[in-house]
C-alpha cells in the first residue's frame, strides 16, 4: 500500500468519527466532502490535463436531475439513476471534448461556461421532463436495508465513500502511464506527440472521468438537497467555486482539493457567521492573498518546496 493511500485510508477513518462528535454541523461535513470531491474530479482535467473548465456545474446538475427525475417521475432508486447519469455524463464529455478541445487558453475556459450556460436553459425550457423553472422536489427515496436516504447522518457517509473513492481514483493515476501523460501533455503538448502521445485523446479520457465522477457527486448533492432547481444547480458561481477549491489547495496535486474544500467551505461557513453581510468581502480577500502569497496552491507549494529540498541534497 502506498503512503497516500495508507493516508486516505486513516483520514476515512477519521473523518467517520465526525457525525459522532460534531453532529450539530453535519451539513458543513457533508459539504466539506461533496466539494473535496467534485474539486478532485474537476482536478484531472484541471489540474493533471490543464485544461482550465468553467462549466463543471454541469456536471453535477446533470447527476443531480437525473436522481431527482429518476425517482419523482419513473421510481428509480438512486444508485440507478447515478448509473444512468454517469453514462449520459461520459457521452456528453465526450460531445463537449471533441467541440472544444480545439480551442486553447481561454477560449476554452469561456466555451466551457457557453455548454453550461446551454444546459441551464434546456433544464428551465424543458419543463415536461424537468419541472421548468419550479424545478424537480424528491418526495421518496427506497430505504435499502432500512437505511433512511433522507437522513443527514446517513447523506454525510454517502459524500465520505464518494470522497474517498475519488481521490484513490486520483492516487491510482498518479502513478500510471496515464498519469504521466496527462502531465506530459500539460507540460508540453509538442513534446508530448513527439512522443508518441495524442494530446487531445488524453485530454479527452480525463474529461470523461472527470465528467462521470462529478455527476456522481451531483447525485448525491441532489438527495441532499431534495429540490433542484436550474438556476441554483447549473449557477455560474459554482463551476467558479469548484475550480477555485483546486487552485488554492493545489493544481495537480493529489490532496489539494482536500485542503481546499475545507479551507473554502469552512471559512465561508465562519464568515457569513461572523460578518453578515461582509463576509463574500472578506471571503473573496482571503481567496486573493492565498492565490498571491500561493500561486501553486498551498499543497502545490508544500510539494514544490520537498523537491527542490530533495534535489538540492542530492546536490
């Protein structure tokens, strides 16, 4: 077993204990756990590719409808409809890859709100399968084994395996062949095919994964929620705030997402405590002197400083 992994396997278990001891902030944890996990995903094509998405709300209003619908209009049980949404997720990556991956630096990232932006207003104009702009209300949910879906404690231990099961997806890559061209062809594109490497192939395998893994966390974000509706789950500021989690932890890393959802979701929580009304103020202050002072996120700096550290001894 690997470090990471002998480490994600004792923070699971930690992190476990926390509905026990801090239950009155459940919500919080199950945050903490759903942006951790869309923030890895969003970091394989992000991160490890370098392809800077801005549409990835998307995704996860794609998982969430297609729960929600699943169960309100046809009586699916949610791991069916997740099923359902991460086929129709790796078919839209696909779609959207081949229509975008031709254009570069920003014009990807603006043709990635564009796709978003298409999607939200399918979700209002499509009203007979979609509930329009009234969006979709999940009244019932099967109980397997007796297990209450609706139940915080319960949505909170979906979000943790959901995590999990992310970032050991992610320590898996980083040590393949996949790995390894996903950072060629993020490094260098030209000298990624001269080595044999089909940049837009790569880029288009790690937006399928990264498409389906987000879409699994909409699903859960979607019983969590119990209500969708277009103009909150296909918002513009959340695709922002999942990007945003990566770049501060760590582009291209395997824990910085992790830190970054806790570090973004728990400041938010204190500060719209704290400061009422100033706290996007203050919250949008803290985001620019960590991007200042960080500029490789904060895992992103920790681990550039151990390799020069470790060159600099060999030296």
């Amino acid at each position: 077993m690997s470090k990471h992994m002998l480490f994600l396997a004792v923070m699971v278990v930690l992190a476990a204990l926390y509905p026990l001891t801090l239950s009155a902030y459940i919500t919080v944890g199950i945050s903490v756990l759903l942006f951790t996990g869309w923030a890895t995903s969003w970091n394989l094509l992000g991160g490890w590719a370098g392809q800077l998405s801005l549409g990835h709300a998307s995704f996860v209003g794609l998982g969430a409808y297609i729960v929600a619908i699943g169960a309100s209009q046809f009586g699916f049980a949610p791991w069916w409809s997740m099923l359902i949404a991460m086929a129709v997720a790796g078919i839209l990556a696909v779609i959207w890859g081949k229509l975008t991956f031709g254009l570069h630096g920003p014009y990807f990232s603006l043709s990635t709100i564009a796709i978003a932006e298409i999607m939200r207003l399918v979700a209002i104009n499509e009203g007979w399968l979609t509930g329009g702009a009234s969006g979709v209300f999940i009244e019932t949910l099967p109980e397997p084994f007796g297990i209450d879906l609706f139940d915080k404690t319960t949505q909170y231990y979906m979000a943790l395996v959901y995590a999990a099961i992310t970032i050991a997806i992610t320590i898996l890559i980083s040590t393949r062949r996949f790995g390894y061209q996903l950072k060629a062809v993020r490094d260098n594109e030209e000298a990624a095919m001269a080595a044999g490497i089909d940049p837009t192939v790569i880029k288009l395998k790690a937006f399928v994964l990264s498409g389906v893994l987000t879409a699994v966390g909409g699903g859960i974000y979607g019983i969590f929620l119990s209500f969708i509706e277009p103009h909150i789950i296909f918002n513009l500021l959340l695709s922002i705030q999942i990007a945003l989690t990566v770049i501060i932890g760590g582009r291209g890393t395997i824990w910085g997402p992790a830190v970054g959802a806790v570090l973004l979701v728990v400041s938010g929580e204190v500060f719209r405590t704290a400061f009422a009304q100033a706290n996007l103020l203050v919250y949008g202050v803290l985001i620019l002197i960590v991007i200042l002072v960080l500029p490789r996120g904060i895992v992103g700096e920790y681990v550039h400083k151990l390799v020069r550290r470790k060159y600099a001894n060999r030296a």
